[in-house]
C-alpha cells in the first residue's frame, strides 16, 4: 500500500499548527475572528506555491464543520462546478475550495458567481497569481484577497524539526538533521517541496541511522529527482527544449516536453506566447499561416484554459515542428537596427517625405515620388532608403519554397538589389 506523502501526513488541523501566516491565522487575525464568529466570507488566498493556502482552506471547513468540496482548475470544467453547486444546494454552508483558480477562464469563473452571491457555496479560491489580473472582477468583487507571505527560513526549520518528532514514520527513526542549507535553497520557500524533498532523502538513506548533510541531499536530487520549478532553472531548460525541438521540425519531442511542462504547473500563456513568437523568428514567411494560427492558439489557451487549452497547444507546436523553417525576417531586422544603431537617425528622403503644406511642397518635400499604382505591374523603381545606406540588402528571402518564390519576384522588381 502506498504511503501518504509527508506532506500530507503532516498538514496542520488548527490555525495555531500553521507555519507562518501569523497576519492572517494569529491570535485576533481576520481568519481567527471569523472562523471563531462563524462569518466567513468567500475569500482568494494569493501567495506562492506550499505557503498554505490549501492548507487554510481545509482548516476552514473542519472548524466550520461545513461540507467540503474541491476542485483544481487544471482539470476542471463547467460540467464539474455545475455538479459541485447542485450538490451543495442540499447542503448548508457548503465550502468549495477551487486550486489555481486563475487557471479557470472567463466562462468557467462566470460559473460561480450565482453561487457566491447567493451564498450556496462559500468560495475560498488560491491563485500563485495576482488575482487583479486573473480572476474577472465580477467574482474578484465578491471575495476578500488575502495575501500570504513567503515562509521564512526558521518557519521552514521548524518545520523540519516538527517533522522529526510527530510524524508516525519519522519519529521512529535515528536522523541527525547535520544541515539545511541545501534542503531549503531547493526548495525555495515551498514548505510542500521541502517536506518531500526531505521524505525523499530519507528514503533513499543507507539503512541504520541517518545524517542529513547538504551533499547528501544534492545527490539524492540529481539521482532520483525531477523537479520541476516554474521559476527556476527546470523552467528555462523545458522551455528551451521544447522551443528547440521546434526549431528541429521535431513534432515528437516538441509535444514530450509540452507534456512535461503542462504536467509541472507551468503557465499555458506563457507556452503560447513563446509559440507565437517562435512562429515569426523560425517560421516567417517560410509559411505565413505559422502565424496566425500561434495566434489563435494564444486567444483559445486565454479563453478556455485546462484541461482543455492541452490540446490546442498540443496542435500548434506539431504544426510549427513539422513547418518549413525560416529565420530570414527575424535576420532583417536585427540587420536594421544594427543599422540604425549605426548610423543615427538618417534624414528620411525628400522624395518620400509628407507634403500636406505649400511650404512643405516649396522646400521639395515629396517631388519626385512615384505613385506605384500608376505604373506597370504597380512597381516604379525608386529609391526608399537614406542616402549614406541606398541599396542595402536587410531581408534575404530563405531556402524554401514560398520564399524562394518571394526572391523570385523581389529579382524581376529590383534586378541589381536581388541578384543571386
């Protein structure tokens, strides 16, 4: 039978067992007086992963004795918080806890506001982000945000300490806890990470007593661990793997690590907005379409969110990984603005200057220009550049077939510019 995580074994029943938080759980607090006066409103907790939120909201609902529902944005929908809400109609004083809240997108958020309002379900919602941005106002209008604190060095000490002494398992155990430093650089303020990070540790340990030191723990880690950290260095390199194997024409492995990252928690925009920029500096004009469709992947991940939003950008990074592959826009423009960065800033030709003024036409602001649409094959050879950079090449058309077919055409209008 599989052990429960310590973790979980060790998740606190009272307010006063809460590891930091003392703002929001100490002695007159705003939750201690409304746990205690038995008023609580619908309320998001917005703080940083394993500070206790979810903690917060199970001590909640057993103080309050009140039915407990939950839910986890990554994989709920609107059928799942319809059934919740029709459950809790025959109960009293329902709590409907709803992890990653900000992952709900507009629809699914819309979904709960009868509920709040009515007072069928007390909402209590936690968000890694700042809910101004990501829960719509309607619903942000009708709870409190309350903020947690990061957890401080000591908190996270005593945690461990806490650890050693009360649970089951542990406590029959001879463990010298030598040192943290490692325990609580890796796991980052995290008090859920660092519990199974140090189950971790003590798992893998030789049998008979137990030394914790710091090279210990690193290389339990790099044997045994893959973390995930959305802010760390996992964070970069899945996202470089996956923006790499793109580049590739690799659907396969693009598509591995888009699952690694929606699997760690990873943020389906920001996966999107690094597609759709992938699509102009890979992609180009190689197939335009890349484009627009990272586009619409990025306005479907913001408007249906998980676990639905999976298989759009699931569709997206096999489509861009099995396109033609161009960097010749993303070129061009460096060029120019190496350019101007080189140059300053070249006077703009009289020819192609605005003349809206008779003064303007007197001092030769537009004389010479040629209309293009009154020439053969809309086309008047002219020059558009400043003088001191006339004839520079910046965009060179790439080795595929649709810009093959733009250097082609750029050939018959400009002949000398686009010679090869």
């Amino acid at each position: 039978m599989k052990q429960i995580p310590l973790a979980e074994r060790l998740r606190p029943s009272r307010l006063e067992d809460l590891m930091g938080q003392q703002h929001l759980t100490g002695n007159g607090s705003v939750l201690q007086r409304a746990i205690a006066e038995q008023r609580l409103p619908s309320m998001i907790l917005w703080g940083a992963p394993g500070v206790g939120k979810t903690s917060i909201a199970h001590i909640i609902a057993q103080s309050v004795q009140a039915d407990f529902f939950q839910l986890s944005a990554i994989s709920s929908g609107v059928k799942d918080i319809r059934e919740v809400i029709e459950q809790a109609k025959s109960k009293e004083g329902a709590v409907l806890f709803i992890d990653e809240i900000h992952r709900f997108n507009k629809g699914q958020q819309d979904a709960l506001l009868s509920a709040v309002e009515k007072g069928v379900v007390t909402l209590i919602g936690a968000t890694t982000e700042n809910p101004s941005f990501e829960v719509n106002s309607a619903l942000l209008s009708r709870c409190q945000v309350f903020l947690l604190n990061p957890l401080a060095e000591e908190d996270l000490i005593r945690l461990l300490n806490r650890a050693l002494k009360e649970d089951v398992f542990l406590s029959q155990k001879q463990i010298d806890l030598t040192e943290t430093e490692a325990l609580l650089r890796l796991s980052d303020g995290d008090a859920r990470k660092l519990l199974n990070l140090f189950e971790l540790v003590v798992e893998n340990s030789p049998a008979g007593p137990i030394v914790i030191t710091d090279e210990q723990v690193m290389q339990t880690v790099q044997q045994k661990m893959a973390l995930y950290d959305k802010k760390g260095e996992q964070h970069y390199d899945m996202i470089s793997a996956f923006i790499k194997s793109i580049r590739g024409s690799d659907p396969n492995a693009a598509v591995y690590w888009l699952a690694r990252m929606i699997e760690g928690g990873e943020d389906v925009k920001f996966i999107a907005r690094r597609m759709l920029i992938l699509a102009s500096e890979d992609i180009g004009n190689a197939n335009p379409n890349a484009l627009l469709l990272a586009n619409s992947t990025f306005d479907a991940v913001v408007k249906i969110g998980l676990p639905e939003a999976r298989i759009v950008l699931a569709q997206c990074a096999t489509y861009l990984a099995s396109s033609p592959k161009s960097n010749a826009a993303y070129l061009s423009i460096n060029k120019a603005l190496e350019a101007v960065q080189r140059t300053g800033n070249l006077p703009v030709p009289l020819s192609i200057r605005n003349a809206p003024t008779g003064l303007m036409k007197g001092l030769g602001y537009g004389k010479g220009y040629k209309y293009a649409h009154d020439f053969e094959s809309n086309f008047a050879e002219q020059e558009f550049l400043p003088d001191p950079i006339s004839g520079t090449v910046f965009y060179e058309p790439g080795n595929n077939p649709r810009e093959n077919d733009i250097r082609q055409f750029l050939k018959r209008l400009w002949k000398d510019r686009y010679h090869y």
